[in-house]
C-alpha cells in the first residue's frame, strides 16, 4: 500500500493495480449485478442545477446518506445524465463518478483510497496506476468537500 500526504491529511492507496478507462458505460446504469447509485454532496447538485439549468428535483433525489445529500435519478436503469454511452455533464461529473472504480473511506485525518468495484471491465488493463494519479483523487475530494 502507497501512501502520501495533502493538505495535513494521511492518505493510502492500493499498490500494483493496472486499469485504464475501457468507456463502457456501465459505472452509469445498473448492471445484473449490481444497482448503481450515484450520490451527489450538497454543491455537486447546485452546480449540476445551475449547468443543466435544471432544479434539483428534475435529476436527482434526496439521499440517506449524512454526508452525500442527493442521488442521481435514473431512467430505465441508466443515469440520466448518460446519452447513449456518453456522459452529457462528464466536465462536472460528481466526485463518485470521478473516482470510480475506485472508492475513499476517511477517518478525518486518515483516507483508504481502495478498489470499489472488482467487476469494473477496466481492472487489469492500462498502465500500472501510480501515486500521482490517486494524489489526483484526493485533491479532487479534498476541493469538493470544501465547496
């Protein structure tokens, strides 16, 4: 397991996994195996309102979750940002979409950057993911949580 430090906090990540984007879409809709629910924190929807020039109620739900207020509604099983196999908002995709497959878990001062999602087809290919790319994610989090 690597490791790194931003901004005063501790952050892990996992060591020697290959994967590279293969643009099938399916982290967008759900699959036989899996229902996919992509949350949103509170400044995720109002920038999505305010791009989509939507409200929040037209594309997303209120969530259970503490901490990411909104999911995403789905049509037919399908994000409703996903347009064929395209993502019409990927320039403001939310924070859960931009670390996928991969997922964080934080202690407050300490952050587990892990595999989420073993079935992703991308696992295995690509070149070998270093720490510059998870120092990507964490400084992505670390600006979504401040907004």
């Amino acid at each position: 397991m690597g490791s790194f430090t931003l901004a005063g906090f501790k952050f892990f990540y996992p060591d020697g996994i290959k994967w590279i984007c293969k643009r099938c879409s399916n982290c967008c809709r759900d699959i036989d195996v899996r229902s996919r629910h992509i949350l949103l924190l509170p400044g995720e929807a109002s920038r999505i309102a305010k791009i989509s020039n939507m409200r929040k109620n037209r594309f997303s739900k209120k969530s259970e979750e503490k901490l990411y207020q909104y999911e995403i509604l789905k049509v037919k099983g399908n994000c409703l940002f996903l347009m064929g196999d395209q993502c019409s908002i990927y320039d403001y995709r939310p924070l859960v979409c931009q670390f996928y497959p991969f997922t964080m878990k934080s202690d407050g001062e300490t952050s587990i950057i892990s595999l989420g999602d073993q079935g992703c087809q991308g696992i295995g290919s690509g070149p070998e993911l270093m720490g510059g790319y998870f120092k990507k994610l964490a400084l992505a989090a670390l600006k979504f949580l401040r907004d």
